[in-house]
C-alpha cells in the first residue's frame, strides 16, 4: 500500500509497490477472519500484493484473484497468512524509480523524507 | 454511554512524549458517540484512517466501542514515533485485533500517495477509499518556526491561525474520502471554523457542520463534520 514518494519520483508503474529488501518477517498466529479478508480483497492492489508476496518467497498467490473468492478456502488460508500473520519486523523498502530506501523498525514503516527530499 | 478506552498501560513517562488525550480528544469520542447508529448503520465502514494519532484513544474508541466491527480496518499514521507505539498498545490493550491495525510513521499522509509535487489526484491506493477519516489536528496558533517537529511539539503546533498542518491537509479529503465516507475535525476558534467549512464546499464541494462545541478553559472547540454533497448525512 506504501508508495515512494520522493519529488519529481512520478512514475506510478516504478514508485509502487516498494520493494522489501533485507527483511526480518516474523509469522503471528490469529484468527482467520473472512469478512475482514473480503473487504479487503475489494480494496487491495492485488498485482503488488501478489508481487510483494512472490519476492517475499511465501505462499504463492494466484496471479488474479479467484472468481468466487469467498468459498474458496485454500485460498482463503493462504491470503489471511500473507496478509494477515505475516509481519515484517525489520527491513527496508526500495523504490524500483528513484531507490529512494524506505526503513522498517520494529514493524514501523517510516516513510519520513528530508526537506530536501519533499 | 460508552466507556472511555483504558489508558492504564501508559505512563507520565510516555506522557513526555506523546500528546495525552485532553478535552480535545475527549470532544471528538463525543461526537463519534453521538453518531453511533450512523457510523454502524450508513456509514458501515471498511476502511477508517486516523492522521495524528498520538496515544491511540481516538482509532480505539471507534473501533473497539463505536463500530465493534471485526471487518473493518484501520490505518493510522503520525510523525512521532513514540505515539506509534502507543497507538499501537492502545489499540491491543482495548481489545482490537492486530490483524485490523496498520500503524504508519510519516507526516499526514505522505508515502499513502504519490509525491506532493505530483497531481493532487495521484493516490491510486486510497483514492475513495476512505469511509471514516479523523484529524485532530496541531491547531494552536503558533510561531511558523514551531511546526514541523517530529517530537510531541508536532502535537500542537499549528503555526499562523493554527492552519498550517491543516491546510496541507484539507486538500487530500476529497480525494480520500468514499462516496458515502465522513470526515471528522477538530477545531478552535482561531482556526476559523466558519471559514474551513465555506472552504471545503466552495473547493471540494464537501458539506460541513459544526455538530459539537464546548468551551474548555481558554480553548472554544468544535467538532466539524464533512460529507460528499451526494451523501450528507441523515441524522
């Protein structure tokens, strides 16, 4: 969901999605909880999710999302683990326009820029 | 009358370094409360974002015992790091699941959308997305100099009228906002309430009211409420 947004960056198909480097991921276990799951699904990116995800190395994603999503429950399992137990705790995003490095600490994205930056 | 989320996990400590809730924040659970059954039954959020969260009371209190939803989630962001954390224990402390949390450091809503130079349309990921927005804002008027900190100056500091963080702002909510989505804003009176509202709909074609006041000490606050012209809210 995190954009690069450094300026004269303005390339939407390279500032999005950031690509993850160098991450610790850590797997919390929770409830899976479908409604939640659905709404999402109408609101997420999923090319970038589905790219996020195969250069992560986890549970591969379709490339498209199923026709009838909500009773599919293999694919359902697998969507609430990458989206919903998979945290990165620490690593870096990199945008694939300008490299601008994005830090992730303690499972904080900080997309803070420099004045100079903005 | 819903109860106040439990802060009992924060300490003076963080207090030094997080803005802690005051009859700012405490007006705007008000108003939240008072639009219950709209926010549950119209609004029935997905996606509710809070800039500026600070400790975390305000995304707790809607989620956890405005909306109780376990569909919707929320995404916060604030500059300060320590008021991240917060929001975060804040958030868990008073029952909300994790998995419904997305907590962001940036200034308002930077790195959510495209580059500030870059068209103000230029927010493919949250582009009428956003069913309940909430600011409460740094609006006291204070020297330019004094805004920008990332620390819990940057709480308050709101520069000339208190406008300055605001105005960077205001801009985006018609951008964010769904079709049936509602902004929630905290103001004072040197922020000239009267004029953001003419602003809003004369720029955005937002419809605003003032549906809460209340007079705290020195501070005259109101609570101003936005919708899309096509989805002013029936009480």
């Amino acid at each position: 969901m995190l954009q690069c947004h450094v300026k004269g960056c303005n390339d939407p198909s390279l500032s999005f999605p950031l690509q993850l480097k160098d991450v610790e991921l850590e797997q919390v276990e929770t409830e899976q909880n479908d409604d939640l799951l659905a709404n999402l699904l109408q609101k997420i990116d999923w090319n970038a999710l589905q790219m996020t995800a195969t250069e992560l190395g986890l549970a591969s994603l379709p490339e498209t999302i199923p026709d009838d999503p909500d009773s599919d429950e293999a694919f359902m399992i697998k969507l609430h683990e990458v989206l919903m137990e998979m945290n990165i705790t620490q690593g870096k995003m990199e945008c694939r326009g300008c490299g601008h490095v994005y830090p992730i600490k303690d499972g904080i994205p900080n997309m803070l820029l420099a004045e100079h930056e903005i | 009358m819903l109860s106040t989320p439990d802060l009992g996990h924060l300490t003076t400590s963080d207090y030094r370094r997080v803005y802690e809730p005051a009859e700012d924040s405490f007006l705007l659970l008000d108003a939240l409360e008072a639009d219950q059954v709209y926010l549950r039954d119209q609004v029935r959020p997905r996606l509710c974002i809070e800039v500026g969260s600070g400790s975390g009371v305000i995304t707790a209190f809607l989620a956890t015992r405005v909306l109780q939803s376990h569909k919707t989630q929320y995404l916060t962001t604030d500059i300060n790091p320590h008021a991240i954390l917060a929001t975060r224990q804040t958030c868990s402390h008073n029952g909300l699941d994790s998995s419904q949390l997305t907590c962001v450091q940036t200034d308002l809503l930077d790195g959510l959308l495209g580059p500030r130079d870059s068209a103000p349309a230029n927010c493919p990921q949250l582009d009428g997305q956003v069913d309940v927005l909430l600011f409460n804002p740094p609006y006291v008027v204070t020297p330019s100099s004094e805004v920008g900190s990332q620390g819990i100056e940057a709480a308050w500091a709101g520069g000339i009228d208190g406008r300055e963080v605001l105005d960077r702002f205001l801009p985006l909510v018609p951008l964010l906002l769904s079709a049936h989505g509602v902004f929630y804003l905290v103001a004072i009176e040197p922020n000239r309430p009267a004029d953001i509202i003419q602003h809003m709909d004369q720029c955005y074609g937002l419809i605003g009211h003032t549906v809460l006041k209340r007079k705290a000490g020195c501070e005259h606050l109101s609570i101003l409420r936005f919708t899309r012209r096509s989805a002013v809210a029936t009480e």
